[in-house]
C-alpha cells in the first residue's frame, strides 16, 4: 500500500514537474505553416508544377464504363456515409462508372492497406482512397498505378507521387481561418479557448491544429491557447474531457474547438448540460445533422464543414476525367458536373473550393 | 490420447482450409493465383510472427495481451533512434528489437517473480508499453527511410516476399522446438499442470521467462518488418493485432488452458483467416460482412472439432 | 444446512487464530482498499495543487460520466470470478445502444426503449454461456467470435448513421434524482446490490466456487453448466443497464462500437481485484477500479501532464497498483 501511494505521489511530480518544462502542448505537427492574411483577401495560389503521379499502362478507357473502388479512412461514420452518398451520386449521373464503398472498421493504417491491396488484385479500374496516413498508404496506391489503375484521393491525402490527383476539400490554412475568425467573433480578442481532437497522430487534425496556432499568432494575437487534450473518436470520451476542460478551467475558458465530427457535438452537449451556453462558445467542424440540436438551441453559432457530399461527388468527377485522358498533368482546371469546373491548385490538387460556415440560418439546408 | 485428438483438430482444419480455397477459387479466378497467394504472405507476416510466439504463452496456460504495444514502441524506437540518435539503420532496427526485447522480458520478471497473472500483467503494460510509445514519438512520425530498407518488406527474394521467407523460417525452428526438445515438452507440460511440472524439477519459472522474452522479440521483428512494408511509424502501429494473433492461434487449436497447440496449428488457422479476409473480399464481400464471417467460422471450427473429438472419445 | 453455505470463503483467511476486525477487513478486502486509498492520496494531491478539482461538477464529470463502465464492470467481474472472459462486451454495448435508440425515436414507449437493450442483451449473452458451458468452447473463443460478428453485423445494419431526435424524457442518464445524478445512483446501487447478492445468496457464493474449483464445486452438487448460462446472462443484463446511461448521455447517439471499450471494463474488473484465474474478488473492487482510472484520467488534465506521457503515466499507475497488490499477498503469506 505504501507502495501505490510512494508511486502515485512519484508519478505525479514526475509528471507536473514535466508539464512546467514545456509549454502547452497543442497537438500539431512540425509542417511549415502558411497562415492566410487577416483580412479577407484571398490566398494567392503559387503556381506549382504537377507532382502527382501516373499509371503505367493504362488501357485506353474513354467513355467506357469504368470499376471504382472508394476506401475511405473507416466506414460506419456519418462523414464517410455522405462523402460515399457523393460518389454514388456522380456515378449514377454519368452512367459510366460502376462504384462501390468498402472500407475498414477501425481507422487503422493496415486495414486500409490489406483491402486496397485486395482490390487491386480483384481488378478494378479506379480506387478513390481517404488516407489513414500519407506515407503509409503510398507503398500500396504505387503498386496500384503500376498495374494500371487511375488512383485520385480525397479528404485525407497521400504523398502526391502515390496518386494521381488529390480533392482537397479546403485548404488547411483556410480551414483554420475560419475557426479561429468564428471563434474570435464570438469570445473577443482576449478570450482564451481549449481544444478537443481525436489523436495527436491523426494528420489532417493536427495540420489544422498547426495552421490555427499560426494564424491565431498572427491575427488574433492576444487569444489565449490552454490546452489540447485527445478523445480518440468517442463521443462519450469526448464528453468527458469537454467537461474536464471546463471544470478546470472555470470561467477563464471562454471556447472550445471540436476538431472532429465526433467531437463537436460532444462538446456542444458538454457546455449544455454544464448550463454554459452563451458563456462558453463551441466552434468545430462537425456534419450539420448531428449539431442541429445545438445550432436549434442557440447553443453553437457556427459549425464550419465543407460538404462532404460534394467532396464525394467531385472526386468521382475527377476520378473519370483522369481515366478518360481529359484531366492531364498541367491543367489548370477541371469540370466536375453539377459543381461546375474547380481549379487546379499546388500541382496535382484539385480544390472544392472555401469551407462552409453553418449558422442557424441555413443548417436545415443540409441534410447529412 | 492427446496427441491423437490434437492431430485430429489439426486435420479437421486442414480439411476446412482446403474447401475454403477450393470455394473461394470458384468465386473469383484472381484468387488462385501464386501472385496473390504470396502477396497474402506479405500481409500476414507480422500477425504470423506473433502468433508463433503466442502458441508457446498460450500452450503454457499464459497470455500476453501487450505485443500489438511492443510492436507499436519498437516501430517508433526503429524511427527515433534512427532519425533523432544518428544510429545508422541496421543498429537502430537492432536497438529497437532490443527494447522490445527487454520489454517482453520485464512481462516475463512481473509474470514470475512478483507472480502476477499473465492477463493482469500484460494488460498492465499493454497501456504501459503503448503510452511510452506515445510519450516517446511525440506524435510525430519518422520518415524517409533508406531505400534498401524496403528489400525486408516490400520486395522480394527469388520470387517469394522477403518477410514470407523469414516467417516460414520462425515456423519451422518453433515448430522443432516445440515438439521435439525437451524445452518444448516442459512448455505443455506447465500448461498442463504446473505445481505437478514445478515438484518434478522442471525449470517453470525459467521457461516462462524465456517464453515472454521471445515474445517481445517476435512482436518487435514484426515492427521492423511493419515499417519496412509501410515506410513510416507511428505510435498507434500494431493496436487490436494481439486480438488477430490470439485468434489464430485458439483457431488452431491451442487450448486457451494450456497444455495443448503446435505451431502447425496456428499457421493454418492464420492461412485461414488470411485466405477468407482476401478472397471474399475478391469475391465482392464487403469487409464488414468479412469480419462477421470470420468470427463465425472461429466459434463453428472449435464447436466442430469439439464434436468430432468428444464423439471420438466416447466411441 | 448444505454444502452450499459453507463454501469457501472469499478471500482465504491467513490464520487460524482470531484476528482483528481491521486485520480481517485488510485481508479480506486488501485490493479494494488499495484501489480506493489510491483514489483518496490522488484526490488529496490533485485539490492541493487545484481547487477545482473536486468542485461538484467535476465530481460529476468523474463518477457521473464513468458511470457505464463501473455498471458493465459489475458484470465483468461477475464472468471472471466464474473463471471465464467475455471480450465482446464493448461491441454488444455499441449494438443494444442502436437498438435502443431506433426504439426511441421510432416512438416505442419509453420503457420499452430502456427494457429493450437488458433484454436482448441477455438473450445474445445466453446464447454465448450456452456455447460456453453446453458445447465447451473457451469463453475467450467464443467472445473473440461475437465481437467480430457484433461489430460487423453493427456496420452493416445502420452503416453507421448517428441517432439523432432523441425524446427528452429517454435522456435519463441526465437527469438528477434528490439532487444526484441518475448514473451515479444506478452507480451505486448496482454495486452494493452485486456485493451482497454475491456474498450472501447460495447462487452468488456458487459462482466463486466454480471460479475456483470447478471439479470439487460439481461434487458438491452446484449445477456448473446452467449457473454458467445464468451469469453470462446476468452479465448481458449488466451491459443492457450499462447501456441505458451509456445512450442517454449525449443527444445523439453513434452507432458504431466505442473504441476499447472491452479493455477498459476487462481492466477495471481485474485491477479491482478479480483475480483472472477465478474464485475471488468482489464487484466493489471493479466499481472502485473504474473510479480510479476516471480519477486518474481527469487527474492528468488538471496537473497539466503532457498528454503525449498521459498513457504512459495511466499504465504505470495501474502497473503499480497491481504490484502493490501482489506485494501485500506475498507479505501476507
């Protein structure tokens, strides 16, 4: 007994006097960052050559009805449902491609790459992939363009060399952007905000994470950054640690971020049952349906998403104007249907264009 | 007695193996092929290692619920020692398989010397091993290795991948330790019973050291193995595989008692597994309906085998 | 009367002289008192170095938010006291979840909505106990296979569309009761109401006489195959109740299977003191166990531990406690 409690009280100083050496941790990677200017003056895109890379082989498949395979991060979540909900959505428009969702239950790296590597073999002509990890993933999506497979990644990308082309959904700096302007409109220059995210080594949140602190540095200078803490991707954890945060923090904090899907609303809920709504603002990227009840409430003012319905759709777009031969190294722009034609940005990366901001006003719009 | 009905569950699952690629061939002409049959190989190789490892735990009546964190601290020690220490990569890759050594040595320390549970002590450091891990990486993922690092996990030697070769190797030298050295004998008989093998002068504390040592050892390999295939570490590398290992080791017949597997077994419950994850998902099952297959056939290949064994006993 | 009451007790008494009360109470109940002197020595430094820590709503966040995992512990302990495993158990939370849920919104009562997931949880875990003791397959094999085909099965029906649209009045895990949270009331009421069933009933006492030795408990007439069923079911009923406050946290449910939930209720039950190999241990011991990592896990956060370390420091507490544990039995015996 003298033992648990000698450990505990080692354990515990050990960890304090750990946390005084550093400062607050934040979650983010160690990218450079680019922080868009503080005004709303759009980020001027820098020309890039295409760094993306190529099937070998191809057979000639113009107009033909194609096989495609979409595997996203993991299946069985509301955001993945819509993003697949898009690509059904184009394929079904232009009759010529054949499409299918399969992809792990977990958000793990080797699922991922045991069933794309199945589908390889099992023949299809075009895999739309959601990356767990960039460089993980690479191995797997090259052995895919040897044999001759048009490969285009959405949401979560890969190292541009393992695919052909990328949509990206918004641009991190943009993303970030909006957060951090959402937030400080709610809680002011000088409020001091925490975040929750799912894993300090998932890398989209932790790129948001890097290009929040960046611009948050440079155009909202006096916030205050308290902590971030990980929820993995469960609700009621996420719960819990909102809680934590605000019971720690008292009347000090002013705002949260939710960083996922998952952990927006949780979050929401959180400040709600604490009876803090108006005191405490929730800013997050989150699906409109699962914060309708928060927005209905007056409780969460903006939820900031891209729609992941049109990602779907504009990928399987992108995925058909590669396999036709109509979407090559050096375009500058691209048509994707219904969305009309998206622009070519870094090189190899096809942009959806700004996020959306859902406000009371318009999130009964959205349906997913 | 023992012998007779053990090697009968082997056959039965056998039997079972060869159907399930007889039918999974007719679903899809792309699944029996030599080119697909070895990339399954390379895809199965970590769990594999494992697994070996995990028949001799299991056989003793123990468990060791902490190799997929093990697998996960050596993946991102392989990394850091590399990258942040300066080690050229043959050392680094030795110095992390070290730690994940000494890490499945110290399991085996609280397993014997303090007399914790195996389930208890694994679970302990399953979070342990996993959040030093986390501390260790910092979340940042080591990159950018040398290209003849790859040669161990994404390319081949005469025609057959790397790691397949280094499997195949475990499982021939554990399957002649475990059923013909006097070593792999005292290994059944703790699990059989260990206070009579501990009064018989067997050394069972020692065997069980050894035994989780090599544990750690396998599930680091396997890391290395694993960043070589991936290119990258992470520290949530190798979560749930002890899960997947397990799996492949009771279908194989090990009984989760004790006393009972070989490494025969546990190859062919893994080449079960593997061949159903792939060839219905060439077949066109969704991987969803795949995992809810797989638990099936496990619980209907024991019920089976328990059947045919009890129907043999009484006869 | 019979055999059955003069079962082995639960923890083996050292001596055979009397001892003293504290003495016997030490050596009965030496692990929860372990676990729960960790949660007090954590409470004291924690407060120390923030106030804040044991402001009410904090407490509410520890024992409140926890709840589930204490309620689906109780049967945990109760399967592994009987010498079994049950892996499964996070993936048939995230189902009866589900089901619960559809009920709710499609307009069941509310009752049914809350009957729902008890029942169904115990029919999937009788079926799982029948395996267990009528067609003798390990319990770890049998719930390796439910979990995959649970999890499965539970991507495939709802593709893992959230639940939204609760009725109000289903929340219940919301709710105050004299001033009290639900969860904690059910929390607790659960627990004692386990300890003294298994304790004091013939039926309870039984269980640690299977756990611990299943041939001598058949000689003395304990019927091993359908007290096996009974308590895999019982266990179910644990994880439908479990459930309930699970589902009714939040506004909105996420039919997908709450990541390790297996392992922590698994953790919770055998570091409160359940001993693995069957036979002893007591339902206080995993309640106080779950208290104690949602103690640490809110402990971390407000003495700023890096969050990179806090796995590590969490590992290395339950590392410690367990071999505390083991200590104080060896310098007992």
């Amino acid at each position: 007994m003298r033992n648990v409690v000698f450990s505990a009280l080692l354990a515990l100083s050990f960890s304090t006097s750990l946390s005084h050496a550093q400062s607050a941790w934040t979650g983010a990677d160690d990218l450079p960052t680019n922080p868009l200017a503080c005004d709303a003056t759009p980020a001027t895109p820098a020309a890039a050559d295409y760094d993306g890379g190529q099937p070998t082989n191809a057979p000639d498949r113009k107009g033909k009805t194609i096989k495609v395979v979409d595997v996203p991060k993991l299946v069985g979540i509301g955001y993945f449902n819509a993003t697949s909900k898009g690509i059904a959505d184009a394929a079904a428009e232009m009759g010529t491609m054949d499409a299918k969702t399969d992809g792990p239950s977990k958000a793990n790296i080797d699922d991922q790459i045991t069933l794309i590597d199945n589908y390889i073999t099992s023949g299809v002509d075009g895999i739309l992939f959601a990356a767990n990890d960039p460089v993980a993933i690479a191995p797997v999506l090259k052995k895919a363009l040897a044999a001759g497979i048009n490969v285009v990644g959405y949401d979560a990308n890969s190292t541009p060399d393992a695919r052909q082309w990328f949509v990206n959904q918004a641009e991190f700096n943009g993303i970030a952007k909006a957060m951090v302007d959402s937030m400080a409109a709610e809680i002011g220059e000088d409020g001091a905000f925490a975040i929750v995210t799912s894993t300090f080594t998932t890398p989209n949140q932790a790129r948001w994470i890097a290009e929040m602190q960046a611009y948050q540095a440079k155009c909202h200078p006096d916030m205050k950054w308290l902590e971030t803490v990980e929820a993995q991707e469960d609700n009621i954890l996420s719960f819990n640690q909102s809680n934590t945060l605000i019971n720690k923090y008292g009347d000090e904090l002013k705002g949260i971020f939710g960083m996922t899907s998952v952990a927006t609303p949780a979050a929401a809920d959180a400040v709600t049952q604490a009876g803090k709504c108006g005191s405490i603002a929730v800013v997050g990227l989150a699906t409109p349906n699962a914060m309708k009840p928060y927005v209905a409430s007056d409780c969460v003012k903006s939820v900031v998403l891209w729609n992941p319905v049109d990602l779907g759709y504009a990928a399987a777009y992108v995925l058909r104007a590669a396999a036709d031969g109509t979407l090559t190294p050096g375009a500058t722009s691209v048509s994707a249907g219904k969305l009309g034609d998206l622009s070519v940005i870094n090189g190899s990366e096809i942009l959806l264009g700004a996020p959306t901001i859902f406000t009371k006003d318009n999130i009964n719009d959205f349906d997913f | 007695m023992a012998l007779r009905s053990l090697i009968r569950h082997e056959t039965f699952l056998a039997l079972l193996l060869v159907i399930v690629l007889f039918v999974l061939s007719q679903q899809s002409d792309r699944f029996f092929t030599v080119g697909n049959l070895l990339n399954q190989g390379r895809l199965m190789t970590e769990v594999g290692l494992i697994a070996i490892a995990m028949t001799f735990v299991i056989a003793t009546g123990g468990i060791d619920l902490s190799v997929g964190s093990i697998l996960g601290l050596s993946a991102i020690l392989t990394g850091v020692f590399w990258q942040n220490a300066g080690l050229p990569l043959p050392f680094a890759a030795a110095g992390a398989i070290a730690v994940g050594t000494l890490a499945g040595f110290a399991n085996g320390v609280i397993i014997t010397r303090f007399r914790v549970p195996p389930l208890i002590a694994t679970l302990a450091t399953l979070a342990l091993y996993r959040g030093l891990a986390e501390g260790i990486s910092q979340a940042r993922s080591v990159r950018g290795y040398p290209e003849w690092f790859y040669l161990l996990g994404q390319r081949d030697v005469l025609g057959v991948p790397t790691q397949l070769w280094i499997l195949i190797l475990a499982a021939v030298v554990a399957s002649i330790i475990l059923a013909y050295t006097t070593w792999g004998r005292t290994v059944y008989a703790v699990g059989s019973n260990e206070v009579a093998s501990r009064f018989s002068g067997l050394a069972v504390e020692k065997t069980k050291l050894a035994l989780y040592t090599a544990s750690g050892f396998a599930a680091s390999v396997a890391a290395v193995i694993f960043v070589s295939r991936v290119s990258t570490t992470r520290s949530d590398m190798g979560s749930g595989i002890e899960l997947d290992a397990i799996t492949a080791v009771v279908l194989g017949g090990t009984s989760i008692f004790g006393g009972r597997g070989t490494i025969v077994g546990t190859m062919i419950g893994l080449c079960l597994i593997q061949a159903l994850k792939n060839g219905l998902s060439l077949a066109g099952v969704k991987g969803d309906g795949t995992i809810m297959l797989i638990g099936a056939v496990l619980i209907l290949a024991i019920l089976a085998s328990n059947l045919f064994e009890r129907s043999g006993t009484r006869t | 009367m019979t055999a059955m009451v003069d079962l082995p007790p639960v923890r083996s008494r050292t001596g055979l002289q009397r001892q003293g009360f504290i003495r016997r109470l030490f050596s009965e109940y030496g692990q929860e008192i372990i676990v729960l002197s960790a949660i007090l020595v954590l409470f004291v430094v924690v407060t120390l170095i923030n106030p804040r820590f044991i402001s009410a709503n904090n407490l509410t966040t520890i024992f409140s938010g926890n709840a589930y995992i204490a309620v689906a512990a109780i049967g945990m302990a109760m399967i592994i006291v009987t010498g079994h495993i049950d892996v499964s158990v996070g993936a048939l939370i995230g189902v009866l979840a589900t089901i619960s849920g559809t009920l709710a919104v499609a307009g069941y009562p509310i009752w049914f909505a809350w009957l729902a997931p008890v029942v169904v949880g115990m029919a999937i875990n009788a079926v799982i106990g029948i395996l267990v003791a009528y067609a003798r397959i390990p319990s770890i094999v049998v719930t390796l296979g439910a979990l995959s085909i649970l999890r499965g099965g539970l991507i495939s029906v709802t593709g893992g569309t959230w639940i939204t649209d609760l009725p109000p009045d289903f929340l219940i895990a919301q709710k105050r009761l004299l001033g009290f949270p639900v969860p904690l009331l059910v929390m607790v009421a659960l627990t004692v109401l386990a300890a003294l069933w298994m304790r004091y009933t013939a039926f309870g006492r039984s269980l640690y006489a299977i756990g611990g030795n299943a041939e001598a408990a058949l000689a003395t007439g304990i019927p091993i195959a359908r007290r096996t069923v009974a308590v895999f079911a019982i266990h179910g009923a644990f994880a439908g109740l479990a459930t309930i406050l699970f589902a009714t946290q939040l506004q909105v449910i996420q039919s997908t299977v709450p990541p390790n939930l297996e392992l922590t209720v698994i953790t919770a039950a055998v570091i409160g003191g359940v001993s693995i190999l069957g036979g002893t241990g007591t339902v206080i011991g995993s309640t106080l166990a779950t208290i104690l990592f949602a103690t640490i896990g809110s402990a971390l956060i407000f003495v700023n531990v890096s969050a990179y370390w806090l796995r590590a420091v969490i590992g290395l507490l339950i590392l410690a406690t367990v071999l505390a544990d083991m200590l104080r039995r060896r310098g007992r015996g």
